[in-house]
C-alpha cells in the first residue's frame, strides 16, 4: 500500500504539470475547433463592468485608459461599483462626468460577488466584459474580444493578460513562468474545445448565460462565471489579441497572502461546479480534473510523497535515492527563500522555492476554507 501511495501520488503530480500538455498539445495538432470573427457584422451594445475597493491610487488612470477604447461609443458603457470604498475612490468617481460611466457607491462593504450580481443585472449590454481596477488595456482588446462572440457557440471570451514585472524579486520570476505556462495550457484547451477559467481582468461573456455568484463565501469567480457558462452548453474561448496589462504583486509576503486567498477560494468554488466532473461532460470533466482537481491537490502529493519514501528507503536503493533528492529539492527551496529575504539573486534556483511556496500557500488556503476563515471580502494592497 505504501509503494502504491508513493507512485500514484508521483504519477498524479508529474501527469498534470507535464503530461497532460503533452495530451493537449498532441490532440490540438489534429483538432483545431474554428471560430470565426465578427467580420463586418454590426457590434452589440456592451457594458464593462468593474468591481473597486480602495482603488484611490489608480482609478483614475483606470478610467482614463478605458476612454481610450476604439469601440463605437454609443455601443458601450463603463458601470463601476464601489464596495464600500473608505478612501478617496468614492471622490474620484463622483467627478467623472463622461456619459459613459455609471457608478454606485455602495454605503457598505458586499463583497466582489455581491457588488458583480447587482452591476451585471443591472447592464444593458448584450456582452459584459469584466474588467479589474488595476487592469489596463489596448484600445482595441474589447472589439477583439466582442468579435469572437458573432459564432454563436460561443458565451464567453477570455484575453490575454501580460504580467509586466521589474524582475526584483524571485516570487515575481517564478510568478511569470507559470503565467506563460498557464497561457499556453488556456491556448491548447480553447483550439480543441473550451478553457475552464478566465483571467479576472479580461473576459467577457453574454449577459444571458451570467449566474448569479454566491456571496456567503469566498469564490473565484473568473472560473465559477466561465464554467457556469459552459455548464449551460457554450464554450469559452481564448483569444490572445485581447490584451490587458497588469503589474505582479512584487513582494514574496503580498505574493503568498494573495496565494492563499485564492486557494482557499478555490477550495470554496469546487463545490459550485462538482456536478461538471461527471465523466458524461467529456472534455470539461477530463479538463477539470486534469487541469484544476489533481494540480490543486499537489500539496497533498507532496507530503504523501516524502511521508510514504521515508518508509520505503529502508527496503531498496532507489528509493533512498529518491528521498535524497526530494531533500534536495527542499533544501534547494529554503536557499531560494533565504536569497529572497537577503536580497540576493540564485538564478534559476528560484524556481523550487517558487513552486513549494506556490503549494504552501495553497495548503494554507485548504485549510482557511475548511475553517470557514475566508469570507467574500478582503483587503486589497498595491
């Protein structure tokens, strides 16, 4: 039983960071499903829609870089809410006077969730495109992304977030590798079928197929909006000429606290969409459990991993190897975590300390939510 624990947990961790794009990538050379533009069809009235707390220090610049959009103005409206804002936020926006714009201040803190659902019901688009405060993009990513919704199996639309980064700091090396990895597995899903999840700054669905997101906990709602989308029979696609830009979180505490937030909304959201991991979804359920469940368990592999090797490196040479060189590895990550507190680059080292800190974070998270610890608000820190 220990020797079956110990190549399971092994076979599950290595099939979905490595083997899995394998499969995607190989099916995706053989099955490209197409979907068309918009062309010269006329472009539907649309309504971006924007969560803010707190956002005094770069709203306006928010604001400014979406009256640049080059879509027809009288297609378009701008409907921010403001979650209870106890900064200047409220100040700034009651000055805009652009006809584009619609905001509501709410009084007291909802949540993300809650303040979604209300500016969602209340748009007058036939598209929504969800955007975030510190979010900025091209003047031409919403008309990228409204062109992809003229094939009508199409019901949400995801674009390409750009991570733009000074490079200081190894949790911000570590964070673009596995963003332009992330990328790459949403490029090879959306050309076979679907992707599962948006990026929260940039996607877009029709305001039809939108579910309301529960509020009496935290969730991810860039995956829960996207995968109740598909769960009513559309497909959510990924088009990379949809360009939004946004700064990494930079220090390694903000990085892991933000990581932990997440993880315990993801373990918050999997209940949500349980019903969507029943095999008769084909590719959804083999996309979910390849690409979300057994990466999110990672942190349970680990420790299954290294607790079942220490039995096993008693009966056989290999496996002392190979618990030398899980020790290794985590001696490799805590000289990654030393070099970030001193200030001192380790070059490509970074990156086991990324990875178990990433999986950290995650436990951490799994913990938070089983606790009830993680709510439908927090504080944002920039």
């Amino acid at each position: 039983m220990t020797e079956t624990l110990f190549w399971l947990s092994l076979f599950l961790m290595v099939y979905t960071y490595f083997f899995y794009p394998g499969i995607l990538y190989i099916v995706s050379s053989f099955r490209r499903t197409a979907v068309e533009r918009a062309g010269e069809r006329e472009l539907p009235l649309v309504t971006v829609v924007i969560s803010a707390y707190n956002e005094e220090k770069i709203i306006k610049d928010k604001i400014d870089n979406l009256l640049r959009t080059a879509y027809p103005p009288e297609k378009i409206e701008f409907f921010i809410g403001s979650d209870g804002s106890s900064d200047g936020t409220n100040e700034i926006l009651q000055k805009i006077s652009a006809p584009a714009f619609r905001f509501v201040l709410f009084a007291d803190r909802k949540g993300k969730a809650a303040v979604v659902n209300e500016l969602v019901a209340k748009a007058e688009g036939e598209i929504v495109v969800f955007s975030d405060a510190n979010t900025f993009y091209e003047p031409e990513t919403v008309v990228r992304l409204v062109e992809r919704f003229s094939n009508e199996t199409v019901g949400a639309v995801c674009g390409e977030l750009v991570l733009e980064s000074d490079m200081k700091t190894g949790s911000e090396k570590g964070e673009l590798s596995y963003w332009k990895y992330e990328t790459f597995l949403k490029s090879l899903e959306s050309r076979i079928w679907t992707i599962l999840g948006a990026t929260g700054g940039v996607y877009a669905i029709r305001k039809r197929l939108f579910s309301r997101l529960p509020t009496h906990k935290g969730v991810v709602d860039d995956l829960l909006i996207p995968l109740n989308v598909v769960r009513r029979g559309a497909r959510a696609v990924y088009e990379p000429s949809a360009l939004a830009f946004e700064k990494t979180a930079g220090g390694v505490s903000d990085e892991f606290h933000r990581k932990v937030r997440i993880g315990a909304q993801v373990f918050n959201t999997i209940s949500e969409f349980s019903d969507l991991l029943n095999p008769r979804h084909g590719f959804v359920s083999f996309a979910l459990w390849s690409h979300k469940i057994f990466r999110w368990i990672v942190p349970f592999l680990l420790l299954l991993i290294l607790w079942t090797n220490v039995f096993l490196a008693d009966q056989a040479w290999f496996y002392q190897k190979t618990l030398m060189l899980q020790f290794l590895f985590y001696i490799l990550a805590l000289l990654g975590f030393v070099s970030e507190r001193v200030k001192f680059s380790i070059g490509s080292l970074i990156y086991p300390y990324y990875f178990i800190s990433m999986n950290a974070a995650l436990l951490v998270g799994f913990l938070k939510s089983m606790v009830g610890g993680q709510a439908s608000t927090w504080d944002v820190k920039r």
